[in-house]
C-alpha cells in the first residue's frame, strides 16, 4: 500500500459496510396537528449510526489532508466538469477522476445535506457512494 492508501483507507473501508445498512430514514411528524399545544414537527431523515461515522471521517480526512484543499470541493468538481448538484455527480464517470475529485464529490455530498435534507440519503440509495468509494478503492 502506498501513501495514498493508507490516506484514503478510513474512508475505503466503509465499502463493505454499505452492504446491510438502511443509511436512514425520513421522519415525518403524523401525531401532532399543527396547534400550538402540538406543532408539527418539520421532517428530518434520521441517519444510520454507520452514516454518522462516515460524516465524522469524511470531516476528519479533510481535516488530515489540507493538500487536498477539500474545503474548495466546489472548484475542484469545476475543474472535472463536474457541478455541485446530485444529477451532475450521481451521473458523472468517475472512471477517470482522480482520488481529490472522488473526495470532493463526497465532501460535496456531505456538505449537501446542510442545505438540503436528505441529500446525502439520496447519495446512499442511488449507489453513488458506493461507486465513489469503489472508484478511491481502484485509484490508491
């Protein structure tokens, strides 16, 4: 294993664990009725305890890996042709991309979901993590 190996192993190792897990669920308030004694909750999608690790080590690589400037995912999904948005990085070849674009998408993916709820539960279910992963997994 070389130095991109072991750079990219804490999130590789998901892979497997993508295997049986749901990653999440929409929650969605059906006993209040909007009074003011009972306002009804906004939904959420309450994600899978795998689902919030990887949040944390997607967060930590880009910590841990300042030359990969991840906090600029944005212009490096630019510089791929890619756009920050699902059907623009749930339809890209990642045959190509190198492991910073793969790692922007996912940063991207992440960073969705604060403005979007359930964004990266869409990432989960259409396989796009998964590819992703597998995609980091071939280029190491």
């Amino acid at each position: 294993m070389g130095t991109d190996a072991n750079r990219f192993q804490n999130i590789i190792k998901y892979l497997p664990l993508l295997e049986d897990d749901t990653f999440g669920a929409w929650i969605i308030d059906r006993e209040n009725d909007g009074t003011s004694d009972h306002p009804i909750q906004m939904p959420f999608v309450n994600y899978s305890e795998m689902v919030h690790h990887f949040i944390e080590d997607v967060y930590a690589f880009v910590d841990e890996n300042k030359d990969f400037e991840l906090n600029h995912y944005y212009n490096i999904l630019e510089q791929n042709g890619l756009e920050w948005g699902s059907k623009s990085m749930s339809e890209a070849d990642v045959s190509r991309l190198d492991g910073k674009c793969i790692m922007a998408m996912i940063v991207g993916a992440v960073r969705a979901e604060r403005f979007c709820d359930g964004a990266l539960l869409g990432f989960f279910k259409d396989g796009s993590i998964r590819r992703w992963l597998e995609r980091l997994k071939e280029v190491v």
